[in-house]
C-alpha cells in the first residue's frame, strides 16, 4: 500500500493532468496515465486510512449554538447601540 505522500502526490499529478497543467515530463506523463486506473483506488483507500486512524472523536472541539435570539420590534432601539429606532437603522438593510 502507498504511503500516503505518495497518495496525495499521485492524485494531485492527475489534477495537473486534468486542468492541463504542464508539469510532467513526457516520460512521468506516460507512466502517470498507465498506471493511474490500478493506483487510484490504492491511493483513496490510503488516504481515507490516514484519515480515519488521525480522527479522534474525543477531541472534537465542543459545538456551541447561540441561544435563539428574541425578535426586535420595528419601533424598539437598535440592538446594535445606535440609539436609532430599530426600523431607522438595521431594519433598512
């Protein structure tokens, strides 16, 4: 199995390929597009691993959800402290 350098080197070669980037000598060109059907596989596989052996539920950072703000009124002062009536000011955008 590739390591994943390899992998990700590998699939950003055929990025190039694919924009027509000109990046490759003809040689690494030939040898990309014949061998590119049997590795891709072998790279997605390898990446998806690495992925999944670096992910660490537990250290997830915690997700915070803002409290449901209550509604302004249009005649009630501006949330933001203009002092304007709420319509006057960030009613109009």
């Amino acid at each position: 199995m590739p390591h994943r350098a390899q992998a990700i080197s590998g699939l950003l070669n055929l990025a190039d390929v694919g924009q027509g980037a000109q990046r490759l000598s003809e040689e690494q060109y030939t040898n990309l597009s014949a061998t590119a059907p049997d590795n891709i596989t072998l790279w997605i596989v390898t990446l998806n691993e690495s992925r999944l052996a670096n992910d660490d539920p537990t250290n997830m950072p915690p997700v915070f959800y803002a409290p449901p703000a209550a509604k302004v009124g249009r005649n009630e002062p501006c949330p933001c402290g203009s002092g304007k009536k709420y319509k006057k000011c960030c009613a109009i955008n």
